[in-house]
C-alpha cells in the first residue's frame, strides 16, 4: 500500500481530525497536483446502498 493509501485508511478507521485532514488534504495536493485533484468536504449522510452525500464545498479553499 502506498503511503498515502495507508494514511487514507487511518483517517477512515479513526475518529476525524480537521486539522489533520486538511494537512494530509494539502500533502497529496502539493504531491500529486499533475495526476489527481483534491477536495475535503463533510459527509451529509451515507445510505444503506453505500452511496454518499457531501456537502458541495471544498473544505480545503475555506479560510479557518
């Protein structure tokens, strides 16, 4: 598993950190900026069928 595949499973095996979160947000950011894009945003509500709903913002553009 690459490193940022094993800090995506902590984050999702552990109760959430914003500070965290962002930080680790930014990290893959910077890292790989050509080959993905990043967003943080809150979960609204996770359906039984696996299916997720976010909020629209991108926590990593909002000023803290």
């Amino acid at each position: 598993m690459s490193n940022a595949g094993n800090e995506l499973f902590n984050i999702i095996n552990s109760p959430t950190d914003s500070y965290y979160n962002k930080a680790l947000g930014y990290e893959l950011e910077n890292t790989f900026a050509e080959s993905m894009s990043v967003s943080l945003s809150n979960i609204i509500s996770i359906s039984s069928d696996g299916g997720i709903e976010i909020e629209e913002e991108n926590l990593l553009r909002k000023e803290s």
